[in-house]
C-alpha cells in the first residue's frame, strides 16, 4: 500500500528512541479494539479517563478525507438514481398521456354508462402504480443478480496500490434499498396524477366523438 510504505517503517523501539531523542519515552500507544465499529466510543472512554494533554485519534478520523470522498460518492450515485427514476416517471406520465388519448372514445362511453369520475381515476392510477411496481421489481432483481455477480466473479479489478483492494467490493445495504423502492413507487404514483386527472375531467359526449 503506496500510502504506508511512504509514510511508515517498522524499527526496534530503542532506535527509533534514539533517533527521536526520547530516552524511553514514546509519542503514542495503538490500541486494537475486539469491534472496529466501537474505536469511537472507546477513544471517546480514553481520553475521559487520561484528560489533557493526551489525545485519541481513532480510524475513521485518521482517514477522514477518505470517508469523505465517499460519502460525497455515494450522494452523486444517489443524485444521478433520482434523476434516473425522474426520466422513469416522466416515461409512464408521457405513456399514459398517450393511453388517455387513444382511449377517449372509450372514456366516453363508460362515462355516459353512469360510471363516476373518481373510477376512471383509479383506473388509471392502478395502470400507473402497476407500471411502477413491476419496473420497480425488475429493478432491484436485476440489481441483485448484478450485484452479486460481481461480488463473486470480481469483474472491476482495482490497483491494490492505490485502492488498498484489489477488486471492487459490493455492500448491499437492506435500508438502501428499501429507501429506494417505496421511492421509485411513490414517484410512479405521483406521476400517474395528472393523466388520470385528465381522464376524469373528460366530458363524455365530446369524448365520443372524438376522432
């Protein structure tokens, strides 16, 4: 790893010591904790206990800009997702837009059978929501089975010189994806909106004779 080897050596104590001008004294202690995920706390617990003018620095600290970087990362995957999802939308909106239109006829004649507005409405918001979830599901199968290919087969090779990993891991995260699910379904539902409404809002003798 570039960033140790440039950084770090491995010397005896007492040379090091000696070349410190430290006589036997050290500059830090590393403590290795049973779980990673609690280093915070445990810092947090030391430097409590010993006060000034000792000080903790844990890994997820020492490594700041890298969690950084990540996490800024992860917000433009979830900014480029949404924006996938919005295209989706517009899809299904410009879709039924056209299922309206081809089938105003229709929506006449059941209209002038007595059926109220509010039906036709839910008509069109089941299509809408039945386009969303069945997307939506085939989504997060293809996800899945991708995810999962490339966690086995290891596809993205990385330089572990750089990278500190030789290939790119895959994490899937429960949360993640159920955030991603309700909301690529809500945003199906939103859009169905205005079509829908525009179904119902048609008046049914201009609706039969449409052409």
């Amino acid at each position: 790893m570039y960033e140790y080897d440039n950084s770090y050596a491995f010397v005896a104590l007492d040379k090091a010591q000696q070349l410190a001008g430290l006589e036997r004294g050290v500059t830090g202690i590393e403590v290795k904790t049973t779980d990673r995920w609690q280093a915070a706390t445990i810092a947090s617990q030391l430097i409590g206990a010993l006060g000034w003018p000792y000080r903790t620095v844990d890994w997820q600290e020492q490594n700041h800009s890298l969690f950084q970087a990540l996490k800024l990362e992860k917000l433009g995957m979830g900014v480029i997702l949404l924006l996938i999802v919005l295209v989706a939308a517009f899809n299904i909106v410009s879709t039924l837009t056209m299922v309206v239109a081809d089938k105003t006829k229709e929506i006449g004649i059941l209209k002038a059978m007595g059926m109220p507005s509010r039906s036709i409405r839910r008509i069109f918001l089941v299509q809408g929501l039945v386009i969303g979830v069945v997307g939506t599901l085939l989504g997060v199968l293809l996800g899945f089975a991708g995810a999962l290919a490339l966690d086995k087969y290891q596809f993205i090779k990385l330089d572990a010189q750089v990278y500190f990993i030789d290939h790119l891991p895959v994490s899937t995260q429960p949360g993640d994806v159920a955030w991603i699910i309700l909301a690529s379904i809500a945003i199906a539902a939103i859009a169905t909106i205005y079509p829908a409404v525009q179904a119902s809002r048609l008046y049914p003798i201009e609706a039969i004779r449409h052409e």
